[in-house]
C-alpha cells in the first residue's frame, strides 16, 4: 500500500514538473517571423518517429516557442492514434512512458539551458570602466581588435536537401585557431535567398554557432559574419551550414596556420 501512494505521488511530481516544462517552453522563446524554423513536416516526424530525425530539430524545438507548441500537438495526436490502433495494454503503456520520457528530456535541456544562462548574469561582476590612459598604446589595442579574413568556397561542396549528410568536397578548408575571424561563404550557385544557420561541431557537439542572411555579390550567395575562435582548440571539426531547404556539412581544420581558401 505504501509503495502505491510512493508511485502515485511520484507521478503526480512528474506530471506538475511536465506542466510547468510545457508552459515555460510555449512562450519562454517566441520567433512571431518563424526565422530558421524547420518545416511542419519534420516536426511530425520528430513527434512519430524521433529516431529517424536529425537531432538539429530536436535542439531547434527547445529554444522556439512556435516549433515547441506545434511539435506537442503532433505528440498529442501520436499519442491518440497510438490508443486507437494498439489493442495491448502494455503497448499503450509503454508508448505513452517513450513520449513522457521525449518530453521530459527536451523540458529537462530547456530548463538547463535556461538556468545556465541566468546564473551566469548574476554570477558574472560588472565590467569596471577602464581609465583613460592617454599614453596607452593604440597599437597594441587596436592588433587585438583585428578580425583575420576568411573565405571558405562551398561552390564545389555537393549540397544535400536531407538531414544527416555530408556534402562532397575536393580540399579541406583551414580556420585559424586562436584568432578573430570575418567569416565569409560562398555558397553554390542557385542558394536561395533566406537566414541560413552555421555551426562547427565536434563529435556532434557544437564548438561554435551563428546565424546569417544570404547577400547576393556579383551574382553570387555570400554568407558574412564575425567569428572568435579565440577559446576554441585545434583540430578537425564539421562546418554544417543549415536552411530550411539546404544542408552541407563539410569537414574543416582549426589549427594555427591559416591557409588561403579562396
């Protein structure tokens, strides 16, 4: 009898824990002009078969409020096909304890993420102004605001219009380690027009993200942005440039020598 109220409190723990997840996460990351946002597709695919989906979704679901509450309505109806078509109740039951526990795990990251974030504003003591030196030297204050070039040529890189493949690409492109870097891609011919999210990763763990807008130079897509690879260490990491309609991930190296990539 005691171990029965022990489960039913516990459940009732979970189910006060998922409801205060599921409120947070609907308007905690609002994106009204749905930026970098995957199509309703795949986050029924993320709903009804999880496995089979690129864990981008899943990581893009946690910080998108719009793409969180559109993936619980498709886990919602999973959940009721699920008791129409299982006639077992141990398969019900199990079902149910994979989608609480898919749940629990993105609400779970959400909450970390967030808690991260917030000790670290209140943990992190205001910056004091730094007095006017009128013999400080320019020189060595401007050399450590210089921003190294870069241009990494994704024209010859063979796009992919799914999750999880890598594109083709004849040389390895060199980033300099321990540097500043404008960042620049180009992307092959025929890129359309829209926010196109990058990332270097590390064994699936991401090193470094931004996100850009296609500029159109001289008929061709160039993606710029400003990069510190200052505290990032050297060796070979996966550059995935994602859209909602591309994908290429190509191999790159960080290392101390920069190489020419144009």
């Amino acid at each position: 009898m005691a171990d029965g109220t022990k489960t039913r409190r516990l459940f009732e723990g979970d189910r006060d824990f998922l409801k205060f997840g599921r409120a947070y996460l609907s308007e905690a990351f609002p994106n009204p002009e749905r930026k970098g946002c995957p199509p309703d597709p795949m986050l029924r695919l993320l709903a009804h078969r999880p496995q089979e989906t690129d864990f981008v979704i899943a990581d893009h679901v946690t910080c998108c409020s719009p793409c969180f509450i559109a993936y619980m309505a498709h886990l919602e109806h999973a959940k009721i096909e699920g008791r129409e078509t299982s006639k077992n109740r141990d398969t019900i039951w199990v079902s149910r304890l994979v989608l609480v526990m898919s749940v629990a795990c993105l609400v779970a990251i959400a909450i970390s993420v967030f808690l991260m974030k917030w000790r670290g504003q209140h943990t992190i003591a205001p910056r004091a102004p730094t007095p006017i030196n009128k013999h400080e030297n320019v020189d060595q204050k401007s050399a450590a605001a210089i921003y190294v070039p870069v241009l990494i040529d994704l024209t010859k890189a063979t796009p992919t219009r799914g999750m999880g493949q890598a594109a083709a690409i004849s040389q390895l492109p060199v980033l300099p380690s321990h540097s500043r870097v404008d960042l620049t891609l180009r992307l092959p011919l025929g890129s359309e027009p829209m926010s196109y999210s990058i990332r270097l990763l590390s064994r699936r763990n991401t090193a470094w993200s931004d996100r850009a807008d296609v500029h159109i130079e001289n008929g061709k897509p160039l993606l710029k942005m400003q990069a510190d690879f200052s505290q990032i260490p050297q060796g070979t990491y996966q550059l995935v440039v994602a859209s909602k309609a591309l994908r290429i991930s190509v191999p790159v190296l960080l290392n101390s020598a920069s190489a020419d990539n144009r």
